[in-house]
C-alpha cells in the first residue's frame, strides 16, 4: 500500500506541478475569488483516499471531492456536449 501511495502521490505533483506554479502568481483579488468556489475532483482518481488533502496542499486552493464523482464527470460531459452543439461545433 505505501508504494502504491508514494507512486500515486508523485503522480499528482508531477502532474500538478505546472498548475501550482500558476497558482502560486495569482493577485490577492483572483485568490479571493477562487476563496469562494472550491476545486471539485471528479471521477475515479478523486476516490484516492486522502487525495482532495494533496492536491489542496499543492495547490494552496481549497479543494473538496464531488459527492458521486463518477457521475459529475458524466454530468460535466452532457454539459460540455451540449454547449459544443449550441455553438455548431459539429457539422452533418
């Protein structure tokens, strides 16, 4: 369990590596603003125990894990597909 944790946790900050470094130039205002929302995790990655804790420590935002993960990542599809066919992003 521990190897599994340490790869998953080098992962993350690899991955999130380029994102904190953004986050870290954001004005005191723009921080204000994301005060306000939280970052959701969605999908399976954000059933990792203890995963939400990482990824609000290495991106100082506060970040909360979506009540059925799974299912926001399906609902966030059908949002995104809708707007794309609004926009006449698909032709026939």
């Amino acid at each position: 369990r521990s190897l599994i944790a340490q790869a998953i946790e080098r992962g993350v900050e690899n991955t999130l590596a380029p994102l904190a470094s953004f986050a870290r130039n954001f004005d005191a205002s723009t921080l204000a603003a994301l005060d306000e929302r939280p970052v959701y995790l969605t999908g399976g990655g954000a059933l990792i125990p203890r995963i939400g804790n990482h990824v609000q420590r290495l991106l100082g935002l506060r970040v909360r894990v979506a009540a059925t993960p799974h299912h926001a990542v399906i609902r966030g599809a059908c949002a995104m597909l809708e707007v794309a066919d609004l926009a006449g992003v698909w032709t026939e």
